[in-house]
C-alpha cells in the first residue's frame, strides 16, 4: 500500500501515461500468461532492498491481474527477512529475500559489522530457477542513514515503550522510527492513536508502543528523554576493520564477493541469474537543472533520452565486475530510463508525512523494468 499512490491520493494520472520505448528495437508488452506457462513449478527469486520490492510487487500485480481468479498464497518468514507470493495453479513462486547489501551484516563484539568478503545467506538462492539481484541504495549512506534493521530493534523492545519529548523536530525523527520499522515489518499489525499532545504508534504482535509527546520547552516535564540510535559500527574487509570506507570502493569489495559466490554456487544451464541496474534518487533538482527542485510536485518526466545529471554513481562499478564474471549474468540497465522519469516517484503519496524520492509509485515505473525482464526470457 506505500506504493499505491492513486489510493493514497495523488491526484494526478499522467505518470501512468507513459512508456519506454528503445530507439533500435520494439519492446514487447508484458504477457503474464506467457510468463506463467514459462516458470511453472518454478521460483523466481529478487535478492535487494526495498526498490527490488518495488519490483517485486509490481510483477505480483501484473501476473495476478492476468488470472484474478488464481488461487494465491503468501508467507512471510522473519527469519531471513523473505516473503513468498505465490500463484499455486501454476506452481510458481516470486520470492523476495531483502539483504540490502548482498554480503553479511554480523553482531560481534564490536558491534554490527558489515562483512565485505562474506556471504552467508546465499544458501536461499540456490533454490532459485531465476535470480534478479540489486545493491547500491544503503552504500551511498552512512552513520544513522545506514540500514536500519527494523526487526532487530522491535525485537529488542518487544513488550516495551518509547517515548520522544519535544517540538516538530522530534516529530520528524518519531515519523522517521515509524515508517522505518513499518517498512521493515510491512506485514505486522500497527495502529495510530491521537489524545492530547500524545501521538502513539504500537505494535500488537511486538507489543512495542512508540509515542511522541509535543512539549516544545520541556517544562515541568518529569520523564527522562532517551534516545536508541542503530548504526553500521564498522566494516571488515578481510581481517581490516574500517570505521568508515568510501562507500564506492566498499561496494566493489562486495559486489566481488558476491561475483565469486555466483560464480562458485549457481549452475547457469540450471539457474538464471540477472543483475538490475541502479534505481536513481530525484532529490537535487541540479541534476536535471532545477535549482531546488525534487520529485515533488512533478508530474510529466523529463523530455530527450539522456539525463543531464550523467551515469548515476556506482553505476560503472557494477558494470566492471559483472564483466569479469565467468557466469552469464544479463544486465537489466533500469538506469537511465528511470533518471528520466522525475514524476514517477511515491514522493508525499505513500501514506506517511514524509517525501519519498527514492521509491515509486505502482502502477508505474517498475512495470517497465518488468518488461525488461519478460524481454529477457523471450528476445
């Protein structure tokens, strides 16, 4: 529901209007019955952070409003962060495992540490006859803007309350907490209540309640104010740990790893293996020569076919190492159609009071990277 932006009143329709088409070549139109009958008994598998759910669930929508009367099925498992939609009538799952940085986040002694040279989790993918993978959004960021792993931090304060004292900038940071534990829990129970100068929001399955109490002076206040801040502590590459690395040259580390571990694990004749290329960000309107400008308010995309802002950060990066790779890996390069789309985001539509320029609306933009992907199996 944070991508359904018509429902979460945006009022504009013209973002739906549009469609990629590449100069050289004409591209098919999405058939998801054909896409059924290709992957039955099947699981195709996105391995990312929340824009490959973005992907995810457009491909849900498109194949189920095929066979609106297919008998559906879908399972969330906590443990390993995976959920699994599936239409039983043709025997084929779409998974989606969100590991937002493909290698191993670990708790050690120094605290949470991303592990460059490890994965783990990969043992998931194997049962994959499709993997679509995807990693760059949480590189660029750092300190509190790393990932913030929202069931770890229910699970810590299950059965306990939060409590934020203050003004409208402790507003945003209790807007913040909830939306991130939301998007992390998308399918938990949650309400909002509202008395007085208390916001509250709970959790019933965690039992965790987190309220925000509006007294701009803390006079005569007599509870204490606490603060829980969850970061990256560091980063280990081997035996190194960094406190902080430049975050391109981390991710080649990782997208290394990752590489070798295709390259190790996957049998192609058995497996596909995809990498989609980087969703691009519209918060600075210098890009495309906007001065001030972000996705808000936007509603028709940018007109040409290149972006002014140029290739989006990393984007070389990953092309490097998906070219030194012994396994076939096809290239989904999202990249620059998408830079173009400024009026595709969720922006103030995804049922939060917060602007979102990073994910995007659905029906929308995502449906075109899954025409892509249909390209793909049959081109």
């Amino acid at each position: 529901k944070e991508f359904n932006c018509q429902r979460n009143g945006r009022p504009d329709l013209n973002y739906l209007e549009y469609r990629w088409q590449p100069d050289a070549c004409p591209l098919q139109r999405f058939n998801a019955k054909d896409f059924l009958q290709r992957f039955k008994g099947k699981t195709v598998m996105f391995v990312s952070d929340s824009l490959s759910r973005n992907q995810w669930q457009s491909l849900k929508c498109l194949l189920y409003s095929s066979v609106p009367n297919a008998s559906l099925d879908e399972t969330y498992l906590g443990q390993g962060d995976v959920t699994t939609f599936a239409l039983l009538d043709y025997e084929v799952k779409i998974v989606l495992h969100r590991t937002v940085f493909l290698v191993d986040v670990v708790r050690e002694k120094i605290g949470r540490v991303l592990k460059l040279d490890s994965i783990q989790g990969g043992k998931l993918w194997k049962e994959a006859d499709m993997l679509i993978f995807d990693t760059w959004h949480w590189w660029n960021r750092r300190g509190p803007t790393q990932p913030f792993e929202g069931q770890d931090f229910a699970k810590r304060f299950k059965g306990k309350k939060i409590l934020f004292v203050g003004d409208s900038l402790s507003l945003s940071q209790w807007q913040s907490l909830t939306c991130m534990i939301h998007a992390a829990l998308p399918h938990s129970k949650y309400s909002f209540q509202r008395g007085g100068n208390f916001t509250t929001f709970t959790l019933p399955d965690y039992g965790l309640s987190i309220k925000f109490h509006r007294t701009p002076f803390l006079v005569d206040l007599v509870q204490e104010k606490k603060g829980v801040v969850l970061k990256l502590d560091s980063i280990r590459d081997g035996g190194k740990v960094y406190k902080q690395m430049d975050p391109v040259a981390a991710a080649k580390v990782a997208l290394t790893t990752w590489s070798r571990w295709v390259d190790s694990n996957i049998d192609h004749r058995n497996t596909k293996v995809l990498y989609q290329g980087i969703s691009p960000t519209h918060t600075s309107g210098e890009e495309w020569n906007r001065r001030g400008s972000t996705c808000l308010g936007q509603t028709r995309p940018l007109t040409g076919s290149h972006y002014p802002g140029g290739p989006a950060k990393g984007e070389e990066v990953v092309k490097q190492v998906l070219s030194k790779m012994s396994t076939p890996v096809t290239f989904l390069d999202i990249t620059e159609l998408s830079q173009l789309r400024i009026d595709g985001h969720v922006s103030i539509y995804g049922g939060t009071m917060s602007t979102d320029c990073s994910h995007w609306c659905l029906a929308g933009v995502p449906d075109t990277w899954n025409e892509l992907l249909y390209a793909t199996l049959v081109g």
